[in-house]
C-alpha cells in the first residue's frame, strides 16, 4: 500500500504543470476560472492514471461451498467446496462448476498454487 501511495503523491505532483500551464495560458484573466478548467483537463487525464494505481487486487481467495454435494474427484456425498477465484486462477463464469470433498479441494488448490 506504501507504495500504492507514493505513486499517488508522484501522480499528483505531476498535476502542478498542468495547473500552471493552463492558468498562464488560458486567455480569461480569471483565475477562478483558469484553475477550474486546468482541473477538469487534469481529471480528464489523471482518471486513467489514477485507475492503473488503484487496480483492485485480490487479496483473498474466494471460494464456494455447497452441502450435499458429490465429489468430482473421488465421488464421495458431502460439503463441497470449490475455489472460485484467485490471483491467477479465475472460474467466476464456470457454467459446470465442480465441487470437490476437503480432501481432494485441498489437492487440487495446492497444484493451482504450485504452477
């Protein structure tokens, strides 16, 4: 996060010439003005920047679980579970999603991991 932030003040920083350029340039002496739309040019710019910094990361693994369900590896009736998604593993949109028994989920989840 630490670094997340010194982006951010780096980014805002590099706002400042923008400011400055517009408000000596703009042609209306008003400065109320000339910083409101120095604002606006640097929104319209530093709303990409800010959207590249701010990416959402995943920070938690997110799983599923069902009861009573039949496990895809080893057959057996129980609690089912299945992860959804992960830093680099993503079923969010599995149409035939497969639940596996704690035992074989944790197989499966440690050769994802391992990759």
């Amino acid at each position: 996060m630490l670094k997340k932030y010194a982006l951010y003040l780096f980014r805002w920083q590099m706002s400042t010439p923008i400011l400055a350029v517009v408000i000596a340039l703009f042609p209306v002496k008003n400065e109320w003005i000339s910083a409101i739309v120095a604002n606006l040019i640097g929104g319209l710019i530093f709303f990409w920047v800010d959207r590249l910094i701010f990416r959402q990361q995943y920070i938690f693994d997110v799983w599923s679980v069902e009861e009573d369900v039949t496990c895809a590896d080893c057959g057996t009736v129980c609690r089912g579970y299945r992860l959804v998604k992960s830093k680099t593993y993503d079923k969010t949109n599995d149409k035939n999603p497969k639940f596996r028994c704690e035992s074989c989920s944790k197989k499966k989840y440690d050769s994802i991991k391992n990759k």
